[in-house]
C-alpha cells in the first residue's frame, strides 16, 4: 500500500533527471539459491519485471552447468521471454557461452572480469591479463555481429584477499574492456565496502584518463549500509545507470553467501524523492518481489518491499 504524495519528491539541480535500472534480479539475484528454482518462475518474474516497467532485465547466464547449478536453464528461459519489448542481456563466460547465446538470438551479452589477481584466480582461475585474453576473441565476435556488450568489473573498491584496491589498478581494467571494444562498464563493489568519497575518486580519476561517464553503471551492494549513499555519490558525478536486484535477491540475510544486493525498490523510492524519472511502477514492482519471495519461501529483505506490502505488520 503506498501514501498519496510520498515520497515528496524533491529535485536536485545536481543530479540526473532520468536513471536507467539495470535490473540484475533474474540473474544475479537468483545464482546463488540452494533451491533449484523452476524454470516457469524465472520466465514469470522476468515477465513481471518488464510489466512493471524496467526496461534492461538481466536474463541468465550462459556459463557452464557446474559453475552456476541455478542456471543451467538458461537455453529454456531465453526462449521464454525473449519476445519481451526490453533489453534482455546475458552473461557470457566464453565464446561456448556467447555461441549458446547468439544461436538463441541474444543481442546483449556481458563479460565478468575482475581488477584483482586474487578474484581473477578464484573466479576464473586466470590472472587478470589471461581473463581479458579470453575475453578478447568473445568481445569482438560479439561486435562484429552487432551485438551489445557490457564488462562487469568486479572488486573495484576492495578485495576480500588483497584489502584495499589501487584506484590506478581499476582504471587500467577499465581501459582494457573499453579499448577491446565494449560498450559499457559496471563497476562492481562486489563486496559492499565503497564509501561515497571512494566513489567519487574512482569516478574522477576514469574521467581524467579519458573514460565517458555515460560508459559507466555502478552496481553497489549494501553489506555496511553504504548502497544508497553510494549511489548518490555517483549520480552526482553523472553516472545515469545503476544495477539493482529486485527484492534485493541475492543480498538474502538467510543465506550465508549473502552480499546485500541493492533493492530495486529501495533505490526507486530514493530516486522518486529525488524527482528522478525511471520509469517503474513502483506498485507494481513491490507485487512481483512479494510474489517472487512466495516463491522462494521467506520474506524480501528490501525495506520498501516490506514497507509498502506490510511484511513487518506482525513485528510491531
């Protein structure tokens, strides 16, 4: 249930007027549950994300079976939605994956890289200059059929192994994507310990080494509370896309792999009140999260979501 009225929005001169949602629920959101979840569910929540208004909606993931068990469907669910009036990108490990994904006729596609060598190694088991490598041949392929591609950089403001990431070291990455050819970059707080000053660094030194804002997204996790602030600081540098999880799947304090995703509807309300356009039905979104968290079996762990659908009545 929403208040006539609320959030009073109230615009800043110093801000974007419009933000575009890069919605990363149907994915990242939901890679890393235990349950399998159907594959029926995951084309009705990709369908009701488009509903209620997103218009990017991260698909799945066309990686190998035993590296991501949650999406090994991916060959089923695309088929599903891709007649969808919204951009559907996919992550594409490989040229195995970004094969599996044209055949399927995916027109945006997602490489994962990391401005680490330890989340280079654990992750894909290379260090950073062998993982752009064998990005290369998947990033120009991807080109030369016109097809849209989005680099993840993840660790760009601190590495769980390595501590503290050089803001040189993340630019240099940066670099490298962009120089291959790829269209945007999302730079990834994979473990949630931006602080908004760090944003602001990291943002003005790309922009003095010659990187477009407009290139950019931020994709912030919220495990110090630090999403919100986080994204602010960077709309205020004129960053205009963020990722997001609707629900805030794959932030779950339930689950001991939790990260805390950013909240698409936390970060809609915010943006609302800041008199920012996206776009969302914000009504619309709260009903697909609530009914996603049916699905799943517990309680969403975004604060509007359980603000607006009266979660918490039972607790006060």
């Amino acid at each position: 249930m929403t208040v006539p009225g609320l959030p009073m929005a109230v615009p800043s001169r110093d801000l974007p007027t419009r933000v575009r949602i890069h919605e990363v629920g149907a994915r990242d959101g939901l890679q890393n549950e235990k349950a399998t979840v159907p594959t029926e569910v995951k084309a009705e929540f990709i369908r009701r994300l488009a509903d209620a208004g997103l218009t990017t909606i991260e698909a799945t993931s066309f990686v190998h079976p035993k590296w991501v068990p949650q999406l090994t469907d991916a060959e089923q669910v695309f088929p599903l939605v891709s007649d969808l009036p919204v951009a559907l990108p996919v992550l594409v490990p490989n040229e195995r994956g970004l094969d599996r994904a044209l055949a399927l006729g995916a027109r945006r596609v997602a490489v994962f890289a990391s401005a680490t060598e330890s989340f280079a190694k654990a992750n894909l088991n290379r260090t950073v200059d062998e993982a752009l490598a064998m990005f290369e041949p998947v990033v120009n392929r991807a080109k030369s059929e016109d097809v849209h591609v989005r680099g993840y950089l993840s660790m760009c403001f601190g590495d769980p192994w390595e501590g503290a990431v050089p803001i040189p070291q993340v630019v240099q990455v940066c670099k490298a994507l962009l120089d291959m050819g790829c269209d945007e970059l999302s730079l990834g707080d994979t473990i949630g310990v931006a602080t908004p000053g760090h944003v602001v660094a990291l943002l003005a030194a790309l922009d003095e080494a010659g990187v477009p804002l407009s290139a950019l997204g931020v994709h912030f996790h919220d495990t110090y509370g630090q999403a919100l602030a986080n994204t602010l600081a960077a709309l205020q540098q004129g960053v205009t896309t963020v990722d997001a999880s609707a629900g805030g799947l794959g932030g779950c304090p339930y689950a001991k792999s939790a990260t805390g995703n950013l909240a698409t509807e936390d970060l809609v309300w915010m943006l609302r009140g800041l008199g920012i356009d996206t776009g969302i039905d914000l009504g619309r979104l709260v009903a697909t999260s609530t009914w996603m968290a049916t699905q799943l079996g517990r309680p969403s762990p975004s604060r509007t979501v359980r603000a607006l659908s009266h979660e918490d009545t039972e607790e006060h």
